[in-house]
C-alpha cells in the first residue's frame, strides 16, 4: 500500500467513524423527540388548560396551574435577568472593553454559565427563602433571573463588539453623546443578536427544575400570589412522571411535550432572528 | 526645511506646532506640523501610507478623544479660540467641524433618521423643519432623486456610493463650517467617486473642506491647497496647481513623480 492509499484509507475511515458518531447522536434526538411526541400529543386534550391539579382519579384535572405559574415565573424571570444581563454586557462592550475589570467579569460569568443550576437554587434558598421563612415565586424567579444573566450578558456583549466603530465614530462626530451613541446606534446595529440572546436564555432557564425546587418548590393548586410557592412546568412534570398514577402520568407526558415545543420554539426563532439579521446586511 | 504657503485668505483652521503620540507609541506620528487651511475652500492631504494625514484630520474634530491615552501639544485655532483646549465642549465642536469616513457608516435607520439624527440631537423636533431640512440636505447632496420615494426604507439597503452621498448629507444637514474627509470614496467605484468629487467641489461654497486622498489625481482635481505629508511632518503646503507643476521641495517632487510612495 503506497502512502497515498493509506492516507485515502485513513480519511474513509476517519470520515465514516464520525458520520456515524453524528448519526448515533441525532438518532438518539429523534427518539427522544419521537417518544415525546406520541406520548405528549396523545396526552392533549382541552381539560389541560381548563383545569388545575386535582386528586388521582379525577377527570377534571389539567395543568392550567403549572402553565400559568410557569409563565409567571418565566416571566418575572426575564424581567430581572433581562436587564441586568443586557446592561452589564453593554457594560464589558461598551465601557469596560479590555480592561482587568471586563476580564474578571466575562470570566466570572462564563464559570456561572456553567455552574450547576442547582447550585444557584441552593444560593437563593439560603438568601432569600430562608430569611422569608418559605417558598415563593419571587425566589423561583430570582434563581431563573440568576441563571440567565450570564447567557443574556454574553451575547450582548458579543454581539455590540461585532457593530463596527466606524458607526461608533460617525455619530461621535456628529455630536452625538456617548449614552446616544449606545442607544441609538449600537443596540440598533446589535438589535437581532441581543433578541436571540433573550430568547436562548429565556429558553436556557425555561428548562430548569433543580433551582426552583427549593425555591418556588410546587404547588398542584392555581396560585398567582407571588409570596407562595408556585407551581412550574419542570418541577410538575417531575412529580407527575415519578407517581405511580396513569392519569398523572399522561398529564406529566403532555407538560413535558408542552415544555419542550415551548424551548425548541425559542430556540428555532431565536435562529430565524440572527440569521434574518444577518442576510440583511 | 517645511514649505508652507502663506495664505492671504481668511483660514477656517490654523495649526501651529502640533505634535500627536499614540497611546504607547514610541515616536510621535505627527511632528511640529504648522498648516493654515483657507476657508470655503478644498485642502488636500497627499503622502504615502502611514505618513500621518489621518492622525492629522482626526485631530480637527478631537476624534482621538475617543481613545484615552493618547496625547498632543501645539495648537489647533478654529473661530478665534485653541480647540485643544481642556475645556472645549466636544459636542459642540463636532457639529461645527464634520466627518465623512472612509467607509461608508450609514447608522441602521431609515434613510430620513439618519440624515435628521444630528438635527434631532440638537434638539430639533419641528416636523415641518426637519422634513424641509432632510430634503435640502439630500438635495444639496444630490441623492434627493434616488431616495425621496424611499426615505423611510432601511439605509443600508443603499449602494456603496449613495451611503456615501446619504453620509454627506446627514453631516451636512446640521450646517458645520468644516467638513473633513478621510478617502471618501476609496471603496467605491469610478461613477460614484466622480459623484462624491463633483459633490465636494460644489460644498465649498458653504463649507471649508479638508480631504485625505491617497490619489494624487484625485487631489489635482478638486482642490485648491495641496498639503504633501511625509513620516508624520508637513513637507510642503501650497496651491494645488503649483505643488503639483513647480513643487518647492525635493520630497515633493519625488513623491509626485512617483520615486516612492
Ligand atoms: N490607533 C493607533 N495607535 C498607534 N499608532 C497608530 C494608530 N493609528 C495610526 N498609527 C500610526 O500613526 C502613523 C500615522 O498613521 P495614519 O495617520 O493612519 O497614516 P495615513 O492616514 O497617512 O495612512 C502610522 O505610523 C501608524 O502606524
Ligand atoms: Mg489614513
């Protein structure tokens, strides 16, 4: 066999090896999706979103609890994660750009974008449902808003540093302060990116089930007070699937359907935004 | 050893002695550069790359502010006063002395917020006046035609030379005296430079012009005064015509002729 042969051998193989490796992983996607989709589309009817929880055995029970308190949560979630995570990003693009402070801050934020979510569940248990003296949707809401600061903060960091100086530079020299540059000019640039960032970290904690366990923990009753624990999606699908109950069960299946359409929405949306974004330019 | 003309006009600028140090730099990229510039009229810079001609246009709108660290001496005089002063308000200066960039940096807006933003900072909401003053900028800026159909459609989707022309337009929209050009129309191709050449020479009527080129037939073409800059001094400033035809200075004539550039 000539070196020529073997190298034209090496790199079938090599490319065989790695086109099954991705076939294997995107098989075990579609299963998982598959599985979801019977099962959950099976689970659907109309009494999900009319009703609450309610005992085993009971045909009027639905998950109108867990969806409604999985809005709120995610909502007063993105409310504080949301800003913090922009302004801060403006921050590191904008003022802090190179400087040790940035630095520090970029790498302490990467660390927590990777920290277990549980973790930051224990932090928000310790300061603030411990000294409340119980669960409550504000401290659900504070761990999720937690969580997303560093997605958010990232990409708009990223995404304000790829709007050119020069669009900087010729509204400096038309006068224009530097609060009006950053408004008008830089997030208008950064506009599509920063959006995607919002919906990838509205999408990252909309997933989450370990921090809101012992922060909003759970409810299986329709609640809108913030002080109160609160039901969510995740930590009801959790309790749901692992009862021994087959209508529970079926409804576990259905959140769970609903959970992850939800997240696969965002995330396909927050791609549109970009790319649409992108071609216009 | 510099020649530098003597110019019995009334001068929009007049720079004395300045020197420029890049934040970190070892050497200074301008040195003792004096230059009057003539009003309502066109000086070009001239000099091979990296000779300091940006670093000099830059500094008439303290565009180099932007960036701390870097520091000058010497003195720029526009309107009876030394713009390098400590206490110059920026803002004010940048909407009396203009730029137009190299690139063209049409903002993402529509094409009538764009050339109404520098009005629009200060302070102008008029309806009827900002819409009459959009128009006669465009106009002045002979894009009118292109655009007045379309002016609330994205700038962006304007081609290279009438984003260039749209740029024009929004600095000139808010009424400066100077207006610095830093090699307008280096991306662009021969039609559109001809517009932007054409377009420069009937600015001055209204304005003092200052334009960076790396094209020495570009400079010939529309200026009046001709400044040849060569490792960050000002070797000769003079008529056009006769830097180019009788230059004082052996550099010149060098660089002209094309021994090195
Ligand atoms: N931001 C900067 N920091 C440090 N040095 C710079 C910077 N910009 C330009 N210079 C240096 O200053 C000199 C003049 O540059 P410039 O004014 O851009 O030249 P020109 O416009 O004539 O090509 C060059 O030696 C260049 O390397
Ligand atoms: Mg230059």
């Amino acid at each position: 066999m000539t070196a020529v042969q073997k190298r034209v051998l090496v790199n079938k193989i090599a490319l065989t090896l790695s086109t099954l490796s991705a076939l294997i992983a995107l098989g075990f996607l579609f299963w998982i999706l598959g599985v979801l989709v019977m099962k959950g589309v099976g689970a659907l009817n109309w009494n999900i979103f009319l009703f609450e929880g309610a005992p085993p055995g009971n045909p009027e029970s639905g998950l109108k609890h867990a969806l409604v308190g999985q809005a709120i949560l995610i909502s007063m979630a993105t409310a504080i994660g949301v800003p913090l995570g922009i302004l801060a990003g403006t921050y590191l693009s904008e003022y802090g750009k190179n400087s040790k402070l940035a630095h520090t801050i970029r790498d302490i934020s990467d660390i927590m974008m990777s920290a277990p979510s549980i973790v930051i569940g224990a932090f928000v248990y310790a300061i603030v449902v411990m000294p409340m003296g119980h669960f409550s949707a504000w401290a659900g809401a504070i761990a999720l808003g937690i969580i997303m600061i560093p997605v958010i903060l990232r990409t708009t960091d990223d995404m304000l540093q790829l709007v050119p100086g020069e669009l900087r530079e010729a509204a400096f020299a038309l006068g224009a302060p530097k609060y009006k540059v950053i408004m008008d000019v830089v997030y208008r640039g950064a506009k599509a990116g920063i959006l995607t960032g919002v919906l990838l970290g509205i999408a990252r904690v909309g997933g989450e089930t370990a921090p809101l366990l012992f922060t909003s923990f759970n409810d299986n009753f329709f609640t809108t007070d913030l002080n109160e624990a609160m039901p969510s999606l995740t930590v009801t699908i959790f309790n749901y699937a692992t009862s021994p109950y087959e209508d529970w069960q079926q409804l576990g299946w259905a959140a769970a359907f609903i959970l992850s359409m939800f997240i696969l929405g965002l995330n396909i949306l927050g791609r549109v935004i970009l790319f649409a974004g992108k071609k216009r330019k | 050893m510099a020649s530098i003309i003597d110019i019995k006009e009334e001068c929009a600028l007049h720079v004395r002695n300045f020197e420029f140090t890049y934040k970190g730099a070892a050497a200074a990229s301008l040195k003792k550069v004096t230059m009057p510039i003539a009003k309502h009229s066109i000086t070009a810079l001239i000099g091979p790359s990296g000779c300091g001609k940006t670093t000099l246009l830059r500094s008439f709108n303290r565009m180099h502010d932007l960036y701390p660290g870097n520091s000058y001496a010497g003195e720029i005089e526009f309107e009876g006063r030394n713009i390098l002063g400590a206490k110059e308000d920026l803002i004010h200066l940048r909407t009396k002395i203009g730029m137009i960039f190299q690139k063209p940096t049409a903002f993402p807006m529509s094409i009538f917020d764009n050339v109404a933003y520098g009005m629009r900072l200060q302070g102008i909401k008029n309806k009827t006046e900002l819409n009459d003053r959009v128009e006669k900028a465009l106009k002045d800026a002979a894009i009118w035609k292109e655009v007045s159909d379309r002016l609330k459609h994205d700038a962006n989707g304007l081609s290279g030379g009438q984003q260039q022309r749209l740029c024009i337009a929004r600095a000139i929209a808010v009424e400066p005296e100077v207006l610095l050009f830093d090699e307008p129309t280096s991306a662009l191709d021969p039609i559109s430079t001809q517009g932007i050449e054409k377009l420069v020479i009937e600015l001055k009527e209204r304005v003092s012009i200052i334009i960076v080129t790396h094209n020495m037939q570009q400079a010939a073409r529309v200026s009046d005064y001709t400044g040849f800059m060569y490792l960050g001094e000002l070797i000769e400033l003079g008529q056009t015509e006769e830097l180019f035809v009788t230059p004082k200075e052996k550099l010149t004539q060098e660089y002209i002729t094309g021994k090195f550039g």
